[in-house]
C-alpha cells in the first residue's frame, strides 16, 4: 500500500496521519514535502504512525532529516502510535533518544498543548 497522508488538527496541534509504508522513493519524498511544507506553519507536528506497516533506511532517514530541519526552524515533530517493528527498528539504529515519541496520539497533545 502507497502512503496516504491526513491532515488534520485537534486543539491547535497539527496531526499529520500516515497510512501505508514509508520507503525511500515516491512514498518518502512525500512525506518529506509534507512535513517540510507544515513546519514553515506549524510550530508542533504530531505524526501519527498507527496506519503505517513499514518503514524502510530510506523512510527512516527522512524522519531523521525532517526533524532536524524542524529543530532548525524551532518547529517539533512528535511521533506517536509506533509498532513494535518501529520502536525496534529505532532501538537497533540507536535512535531512541533522538526522536520524541508517545504511545497515543492523546499522549503526544497533552505534552503540546498550545495556549
């Protein structure tokens, strides 16, 4: 399954709903034009990874260079609703610390709440 992506907001907080797999090529270029495009406006990215089944080198290493130029514009990127393929893939490549993540999506908003 292509990725799909939803976007949406719920007390102020962007949440950006991804569905599919995230692999280098069509589907990682499109998450990266999206996320690039929503961190210019949105100071808080909530991205919502319980729709997605796979994730290749490629697509992690767009979620690496999102969030760093995120972090460049002061902007965050949340992930929540991680698989267990996910959180795994994150522990092997050691990249645990350097994402912010939640379990729910509930989770990620209530530490990012806008005033």
């Amino acid at each position: 399954m292509q990725l799909e992506l939803n976007e949406r907001t719920v007390e102020g907080v962007l949440i950006l709903d991804c569905k599919g797999r995230i692999l280098f090529g069509e589907e990682s270029a499109l998450l990266r034009d999206a996320l690039r495009g929503l961190i210019q406006r949105d100071s808080i990215v909530v991205l919502n990874l319980a729709g997605i089944n796979h994730i290749d080198s490629g697509g992690l290493g767009t979620l690496v260079a999102v969030v760093n130029a995120a972090r460049a514009v002061n902007t965050s990127i949340k992930l929540s609703c991680l698989n267990s393929r996910i959180r795994d893939l994150l522990e092997i490549t050691r990249l645990t610390n350097f994402f912010d993540t939640a379990d729910t999506v509930e989770a990620a908003l209530s530490g990012c709440r806008k005033p």
